[in-house]
C-alpha cells in the first residue's frame, strides 16, 4: 500500500509538470488553486497543503524548470511551509520568438520536401505551449506548393553525412542538376568519393564542404542536389591539412566570411567604392570583413578580402551602388561582362525599333545610328584583334605539319573525341574567303 501511494505521487508530480508546461509560461502564470483543480480533473484526490509541498520542492530543486513569480506571501495557517509560492509557470525551453524564428525559417525553407516540412513544424509547434499554439496560425502552409522541385532523400543525406563528417569516413555520392522537368539528373556518370568536413546553410540552401577525392582542392556540393549518399565505413576521411592551401589546417568561420556566395577560390583583397545606401547590403554580405573609408564625394571605399570570383557575382548583382577599383585584372572582368549584357539589350532594343532609321524624331535617328556606329566599331575592334590568329591558320594551312595531320586523321591514329574542324577541306579554307572578301586582299 506504501509502495502504490509513492508510485501515486511520482505520478502526480509528473502531471503536475505536464499541466504546467501545456498551460503556463512567464507571461501565462497559473494560480495554485487553478493547478489542484486541474489535478483533481486529472483524477487526483490530493489536496492543496500536498500541492504546495511539492511546488515548494520543485521550485527549489535548481534542475526543475518550474518557477514562481512570488514568493513573498506567507500563509499562516501551515507553520512547516511558511513560504507561500503564487503565480507558478514552467519555464519553457523555447521563448515564443525562437520558436516563430524556427518555424518560419522551416517555413519558407526552398528545398525542405513540403510533407517534411509538415512534419517539422507539426513538432515545432508541439515544443510550445497552448497559449502558443493557439496564437499562431499555420494556415499559410496550405498556401505553399506541394510540387515544389525538392530533393526527398535530403534528410536521408543530412543524417547519413552527419554521421560519416562525425566518424570520420568518406561517403560515395551521385550528384544531380535540376532539370526542366523539375527533376534531378546525374551530371557524373558515376558515383564520387567525397571527403566531408561540414555542413552550412547559406542563402537558404544546405551546403557539404569537402573534398572530392579526384582533386587535391577544397569544395561544396549541394546536399539537396545529391542522391545516393552512402558512408563508406572501412575509408577513412582525408585530412584538411593535405588539401591544397589548407597546409596549417581551416577555420570554418573565416571560411564563410570569404565565401558569401559559396564560390571557391583564394581569397584576395579587393576594394571598391560603394554608394552610401548600399552599406547594409554590404554588411549583409561580408559582416565585421568589410570596412569602410568615408571618401569627399560622399561615398565609402570599402576593403574585403575574398575569392575574386564571389566578388563578380556581388558586384554584378549590386551594380548601382559597387564599383570594384582594384585588382584592375578583375574590375576589367566585371566592366566586360556589364557591357556584353549592356550589348545584348542594346541590340534588342534597335531591332525593335527599325523604323527610327527611316522615320521618326531626330533624336530617335541619331539614337538609332549611333548604336549601330558603336556595334561596328566593336566589331571591327574585335577583327582586328584576331587577324593575327586567322594569318596562323593560313600558315598552318599551307604548311606540311597540315598535311601530317589530315593523313593522321585519315589512318584513325587521332583521339575520336578530339574535335577536327582544323583538318575538314573547307574549314580553314572557307573562313580564309571570308576574311578575303571583308579586307579584299588576294585571294
């Protein structure tokens, strides 16, 4: 009878810290009263001195979560328990903020498979309280595609990586592209040992930083694009410091502060001038790596230190407010690529607009006539800087190393994947002619 009596009261306590986890938090204190009512609901005959001891012992008890938001009322009627605990919540592992912080990112995640996320934030939710749940509103769920182009064995892949990057083994993996048919096809023939050493989250996709074990380099792979994952238990995982730059080891921290896009390369210094109101995206994208030079003109020249090739993208997504000054080799990079896009909408907009060389305002002729005067020039600045390599192939021609290789090709002693339009009758000869006819030379 003892033995069931104590059994009892381990149950009680059990549902007593249940019901104060479901109902309360520090905003949502419940009253005594309120809780042995709700005891006695839950089928326990126990009274309102039993409950106090046992409050008094769990707010005590530095391991427990239950707290109280006094403890200053004295009751005069119980002289053992003179401390009075009123307005008693359960301190909750997570504040509603982390909680919303945590649902929404699983939310709006893009390549979480949408009856994965269902169940997340199914579990999500249950990790708050019932003042929670019942605030928060998880209708818009119904509102996001169910047919999103996802990866299902995604979570498959994060826990089979999890465990090779914890035991220290390769992993052999099929990696895939998106295709236009929403699905993944391999772009390896075969699957690829990887050397895997962490994985991050960045710009809302899950990255595997590693190395493939057919290269001596750093990289990353989308872990939504791999199928297949497999941990290859009797190989172990090649260490950071053979890798090529990586001699005295990596810190994972300076690592994603020079890749902000996940594009790999040594990192350099680049500085460029950037508008005031671009700052914060600056920020964003480099945090404490950047600073900042306040210039007279009212702009900020600003220094990071990161692969040149993230530096593009950044720059050519950014380009009303970021100028890259230096190095010289990589803003020449960048201004190329912005006038070959400045050309392509150039020549759309003249083509449709073909009746301002005929007709039309002044303005709209000259606008019309000058595009076509800065296409020319570049045109001709293009073949002018391939002259040279068109009077080598009219060397080669002629030469007898042709001859060689035409007869080579012919007996089949060439690669079959070698690509040949040097060696076809016409080929050198054809684009000869035509440079013939534009400069009327000799034919």
């Amino acid at each position: 009878m003892a033995e069931s009596n104590i059994n009892k009261k381990k149950y009680m306590v059990f549902d007593l810290v249940k019901i104060l986890r479901e109902h309360t938090d520090r905003l949502h204190p419940m009253k005594q009263k309120e809780l042995v009512d709700r005891l006695h609901e839950a089928g326990y005959s126990t009274d309102r001195s039993t409950v106090r001891r046992t409050i008094t012992d769990l707010v005590l008890d530095p391991e427990s979560r239950i707290r109280s938001v006094s403890n200053t009322a004295h009751d005069e009627k119980d002289s053992d328990y003179e401390t009075y605990y009123s307005g008693l919540y359960y301190d909750q592992e997570f504040s509603d903020a982390e909680l919303r912080w945590l649902i929404d990112g699983i939310l709006y995640s893009r390549n979480v498979p949408h009856e994965a996320r269902k169940d997340l934030l199914e579990k999500l939710c249950n990790l708050g309280n019932a003042h929670f749940r019942k605030n928060l509103n998880l209708n818009k769920i119904r509102r996001l595609a169910a047919d999103e182009p996802v990866n299902p064995e995604l979570f498959e892949n994060i826990d089979r990586v999890g465990r090779a990057i914890d035991s220290g083994k390769k992993i052999s993996v099929v990696y895939n592209s998106m295709g236009t048919d929403f699905t993944l096809h391999p772009r390896w023939n075969s699957a690829h040992l990887l050397n895997p050493y962490a994985m991050v989250i960045r710009n809302g996709f899950y990255y595997l930083i590693c190395n493939n074990d057919h290269h001596t380099t750093l990289t990353v792979y989308r872990m939504d694009r791999m199928t297949d994952v497999q941990i290859e238990e009797k190989l172990p995982v090649r260490p950071v410091r053979e890798l090529d730059g990586f001699h005295e080891g990596w810190n994972l921290q300076e690592f994603m502060e020079h890749n902000a896009n996940m594009a790999f390369g040594d990192p350099e210094r680049i500085t460029f001038d950037c508008a005031e109101k671009g700052v914060p995206i600056v920020i964003d994208a480099f945090g404490k790596g950047a600073s900042f030079q306040a210039k007279k003109d009212g702009q900020y020249e600003c220094t990071v230190r990161v692969p040149a090739f993230d530096m593009k993208l950044f720059a050519l997504q950014h380009s009303e407010f970021v100028r890259v000054t230096s190095p010289a080799e990589l803003a020449d990079e960048i201004r190329g690529e912005l006038q070959a896009a400045l050309d392509k909408y150039s020549e759309e907009s003249s083509n449709g607009n073909k009746a301002a060389g005929s007709g039309g305002t002044a303005a709209e002729r000259v606008q019309y006539y000058e595009a076509k005067l800065d296409r020319a020039l570049k045109a001709l600045d293009a073949f002018e800087q391939v002259l040279p390599e068109v009077e080598e192939l009219d060397r080669y021609y002629a030469s007898p190393e042709w001859k060689e290789d035409f007869a080579a090709d012919e007996a089949g002693q060439l690669p079959k994947d070698l690509k040949r339009g040097v060696l076809s009758e016409d080929g050198i000869y054809n684009l000869l002619e035509r440079v013939r006819e534009i400069t009327g030379g000799p034919r």
